[in-house]
C-alpha cells in the first residue's frame, strides 16, 4: 500500500515538472513575435499488475498519470505596429515559408532583416521564401513596398511576392525552435491572408493565465512533496513497531 502511494504520487511529480518546464517556456517567450503558447495533456493510466489486493472493499486498481503529449496554441497573436519595412504580420491564416537547414518551415515570427547578401531572413537566418524562391534585394532596390497580397515592390520593380502557406489541419504542425514549425504535409497557397507591412504579430502567451498556472502547479508539487513524507513517516514507524515485536 505504501509502495503504491508513493509511486503514484511520483508519477504526478514528474508530470506536473514536465508541465512546470511548459509553463515556463511560455513565459520565457512572452516577448517573442510569433511564439504559440503550449500546454499539457494528461490522461489516467490503470496500472493492470498494480491493485491493492488487501483493501478493505476489495481489490482496487492503482492509477498512475501520464503525459501524452503537448497540445499548441496556434490561435494569433496581438499585432502591433513598428515602422520597419521588413517587418510583416499575416491577417488571417497563413504562415511565412522559409528554407532551413533542415528543409522548409514556418512561421508566424514576420521579423524580417536582410543579411550580407542581400537575402530575407528570420532572425535565426532562415531565407524567407517567394513564390519563385528565396527573395533577395541589392543596392538599386530603395525603399521597399510590400501589398496585401504580399507583392514585394521596389525602386528598381517588382521584386516577387512572399509566399503564405496554409493549412487544413494545423494541429499537425510541430514546433520547432521559439516560433518555426515543420509539417508533415505539404501546404497550399493562401487565398485570403493578407500580408501586412510594418506589423509584427507579438506572442499569443496570456501571462496571468501562465502565472496561475505556474502558482497551482507549485502548490500541487509541495502538496504531493508533504505526502510523500508523511507516507516515508508511516513507513519509518511501521519498521519500528515491528522492530519492538518479539
């Protein structure tokens, strides 16, 4: 019996670390254009070999919990306006394509910049697609206009238009790094998003929601912490009584 209690309340440690590094890891990303927040999915796991045989009302199985996953939040986040004509936000839904080292990706982060040659890139480097490739600008370009429909305009002319994926099913998405995502499908042209330029979509984190969050999960793992001693208690004195027994 003591065994069990102990394992079950170790499985809700674990899980509710695992949810701690979660809640942490939005909080962290508060700040980052483009961040989904995450959160936990727990379910109850009837150990079949585990059951208290002696109870008093019978058997009873033993339930553990489990983490099966980490559930995305792939709602959009609030835009704000920066000025920056390399800055972009998506109205609707879309994501920004941009080559990796690893293949294609996406992402909602439009905090654009142009590297040493000339490219588009993320922030982490990434070359942000077009509909023909990689978009790169030189010295003749100027000031650089970008449409709704994502049309890249300049001094010199036309210059491509950025490519807005879309998906039907975006919980299949994988996240990958603060705010890129991988896909096991290929995506489809956006029809209806709109790009918008000198905009950056902000994190979709909700700090006091986060910060709740954090509060119970704290309060819960000191809960379980002061059960498991009081059972390791029980135990001690238990070995001692039987200690006394001749």
């Amino acid at each position: 019996m003591l065994d069990n209690a102990i394992l079950v309340s170790l499985s809700r440690q674990v899980a509710l670390r695992r949810q701690m590094d979660v809640v942490a890891n939005n909080l962290a990303n508060l700040e980052t254009s483009g961040f989904k927040a995450s959160s936990q999915i727990f379910e109850e796991y009837l150990m079949p070999e585990a059951e208290a045989t002696h109870a008093l009302r019978g058997d009873r199985d033993v339930s553990f919990v489990i983490d099966t996953g980490t559930l995305q939040d792939l709602s959009p986040g609030p835009t704000r306006q920066t000025g920056n004509p390399l800055d972009m936000a998506i109205d609707g839904k879309g994501w920004f394509a941009v080559q990796t080292p690893d293949g294609e990706r996406y992402t909602r982060n439009g905090a654009f910049v142009l590297n040493s040659e000339g490219d588009l890139v993320t922030t982490e480097g990434f070359q942000v697609l077009g509909d023909g490739g990689p978009i790169s600008f030189d010295d003749r370009d100027g000031a650089i206009a970008i449409g709704a429909d994502g049309t890249i305009s300049t001094e010199a002319g036309e210059k491509g238009r950025i490519r807005v994926a879309e998906f039907d099913n975006e919980v299949l998405l994988v996240p990958e790094g603060s705010s890129t995502f991988s896909s096991p499908v290929p995506p489809r042209a956006s029809d209806t998003a709109r790009v918008r330029q000198g905009m950056l979509e902000g994190s979709n984190v909700k700090p006091i929601v986060e910060m709740t969050r954090m509060i119970e999960v704290t309060r819960a793992y000191t809960s379980l912490s002061n059960i498991l001693e009081k059972v390791e208690d029980m135990r001690r004195n238990a070995v001692g009584i039987l200690a006394t027994i001749e």
